[in-house]
C-alpha cells in the first residue's frame, strides 16, 4: 500500500478546482442510502476516508455527530473550509487526521462509513480493517461501506478521463481482480490507484472472518461512456459499486 499517500494527496492537489469535487447535492442524495437502509441509524458517526469533507458534510445535515478520519493533512484543512463554507444544519464535524489501518481510536461508534475507496492492499489487509471498523461499531451499529464490482471495472479497460491537470487511464487486472487507476499529470508523472473489487460472494468470504454480516446490499449508479451519463439504480451486472449494510453477527459476543 505503499502507492496511497503519494496517490491521494496528488489527486487532491489536481482537483482542488474540479466543480464536481465539491458537489454539494450528489453527496446529500448519495447519504440518502443511510435512512433507506438503516430506520434508526443512531447519532454517532465515522467516516473513514473523510476525502473533501463533502459526505459528512451532508450526514451532519442528517443531524449525526460526525468524527471525519482522513489520512491526507491538506484534504483535512480543506474539509475545515468547507464546514466554514457551506455549514452544517443540525449536526456536528469533527476532523481527524490519520491513518484508519494504524490511529488509536477508541471510541465507538452507531454508524461507521467508508465510501469510494474500500479494496485498498490485500484481502488481509482487507479483513484487519474490517475487524477493526467492528471495533469502531456499538454492539446495535451498524457500519455501510461502497464496494467496487469487477463486472463494471472489467468493462472500462482504455477508457480515459481528462481533468485539466491531468488524464486519467482505467485498466483491469482481471487475474487478480483489481481496478488499475492512473493519473498522469502535465509533467510527466504517472500515479495509479489500485483497488480490489469484490462480487458479494467474495466479500461473504472476507467476512467469515470477522464478526460482521451483511444485512443489506443497495447497488450505486452505472456510467454511460456513450452519454456520459449516470444510470441510478442500476443492476449489479453494471453497476459501478453497491453499498453492503454490516451488523454484528447474531452469535457474536462482542
């Protein structure tokens, strides 16, 4: 995981002045998925890879007292600015700065998130997160996390995207099923995001290992290349992620 610091403070650099970044009203219907999937979702959340701060933004708006763990210091700062610019309605942001593999956090938590990034080193590095996002849950929470589908990542191999401080290549690492993701900049450097993607029945079985179980699944949007346009509600056959639901397994104890 060596490729993740480098990676996702470029990126944030690049898109410092992307207008889609900052998109207020895609985060507050994507955090919709909480009251559709959780009735009662508690008042206590933690985001995981708090990126700009524009998700937890929208859950404070849902009243929830939000701790936003990000592991970037410049993305950290620009979520301050943005709670100072768009302001919360109801609930409460509080940012941290770090690494959610490694910081000591002790608290607990009724809901934990963690949205457009899960699949980040290997299945193992995988089930410790997931041990410890049941750390983070109360015994009644719950935790929703965005899962990348191979079938989508497996049909974007050549397509490109162009930001105005860089191009962005997809590729698919169909033997190991991983969605390969490089940005190469104006001056030459090229950095690549490398995600896991994960079937529900692969993820079933990283849970296997841990206390946790899927209680609901809710697929995300499909990406039209032609229109280039989303699709809501798309099947899981071209959906770019779903959104797995996760509880404490009926026989743990903890």
């Amino acid at each position: 995981m060596d490729w993740v610091r480098s990676f996702y403070s470029q990126q944030y650099a690049a898109l410092a002045h992307e207008e889609a970044e900052a998109s207020a009203e895609y985060c507050t219907e994507k955090m919709s998925v909480i009251s559709r999937l959780i009735p009662n979702p508690g008042t206590t959340l933690l985001e995981l890879g708090a990126g700009n701060g524009m998700n937890a933004i929208a859950c404070a708006n849902l009243a929830f007292s939000v701790t936003a763990l990000e592991l970037i210091p410049e993305c950290c700062e620009r979520i301050k600015d943005y709670v100072k610019t768009y302001g919360t309605t109801r609930g409460s942001i509080r940012v941290v700065q770090g690494n959610f593999y490694e910081i000591g956090l002790t608290e607990q938590f009724d809901l934990v998130t963690y949205w457009d990034g899960f699949g980040i080193g290997s299945d193992d590095d995988q089930i410790r997160l997931l041990k410890r996002i049941s750390n983070w849950m109360e015994r009644d929470g719950r935790a929703l996390i965005e899962v990348y589908s191979p079938l989508y990542a497996s049909t974007t191999v050549g397509k490109k995207v162009r930001f105005k401080t860089c191009t962005r290549a997809y590729d698919f690492d169909a033997r190991n099923a991983r969605w390969l993701d490089t940005w190469t900049y104006k001056d030459g450097t090229a950095l690549t995001q490398s995600l896991r993607t994960y079937l529900p029945p692969d993820l079933q079985l990283l849970l296997r290992e841990t206390d946790l179980e899927i209680e609901h699944i809710e697929t995300r949007e499909a990406w039209d290349w032609e229109t280039e346009s989303l699709e809501k509600n798309a099947p899981l056959e071209s959906a770019i992620s779903y959104v797995v639901c996760l509880k404490k397994a009926t026989h743990s104890s903890n």
